[in-house]
C-alpha cells in the first residue's frame, strides 16, 4: 500500500482501491471482545458420582445354550431339540418367565446362516428379550 501526497501532476482520477484500515480495525476490534469472552479451559471434568457401596448382584443370571452344529442340529443346553416346534416351545417357555433367562446362542462357523437367523427370529417373534451371539471355540 502506498500513499500519495499532493499533486500527481493534474491527472485527476479516481482512486480504485479501496480503503482497508477501517475493516482491519473493526476485524481487530472483534477478534478481542471474541478472545475476552471465551471461558477460562478447565483441565478437569466435575462429575457427580455416588455415594457408597453399590449393592451385590441379589442373585446370578440362568443361562440358557443354544449351540447350532455345523449340519444345522439345534442343541438345547447340550440336548437335541428334535424340531422346529420343539425349540419354539422352549422359547416361549423362556419368554413367559418374568425374570427371562440368558440365552446365548453359539452358532457353529461352518453352520448355513439361514438356520442362526431362523433361531434368532423365532427367538424375537415370541418375545425373548435377552439373547446375544457367544463364541464358541468347542464346536468351532
């Protein structure tokens, strides 16, 4: 930026760049009140925890296996559950208890999963709430 002083000689053109100084100074004005307001960082994290002892578990889940073989044999805690009316009666006596029984389901790596998502929908359809997939390093 440059400045004139005085006469250039008799030209008398417009000046085509605009002045800057007054935006710069209220940018510089902004960016302080902007610095000045921002909250102090605190290092630290108030958390209302509780207070005491939590009580003990009143008593351990019932778990419930259902191992699927590689062949699609549906094993109920280690005994053969000979149909698919068998394993839904088994199901819905599980879902009809207030309290519901861990059901951990163990589907072998080789098993079509087709039979696994039969099990878990038939599971779903009539109401089993607590059910989840566990590895399974015996039948694998």
């Amino acid at each position: 930026m440059s400045m004139s002083v005085g006469d250039s000689g008799g030209d008398a053109e417009p000046m085509m760049e605009m002045n800057m100084t007054p935006m710069i100074d209220v940018m510089l004005v902004l960016i302080v009140m902007l610095i000045i307001t921002i909250p102090k960082a605190n290092h630290s994290v108030n958390l209302n925890m509780p207070v005491g002892t939590p009580p003990p578990p009143t008593k351990e889940p019932v778990v419930v296996t259902i191992d699927v073989d590689f062949d699609g044999t549906i094993l109920w805690d280690n005994v053969v559950v000979g149909d698919r009316a068998a394993l839904e009666a088994k199901l819905m006596n599980v879902a009809s208890q207030a309290d519901q029984p861990e059901v951990h389901l163990r589907p072998n790596k080789l098993v079509n999963y087709s039979v696994v998502a039969g099990v878990m929908a038939a599971a779903q359809r009539l109401g089993v709430t607590k059910i989840g997939l566990v590895g399974n390093e015996q039948f694998q």
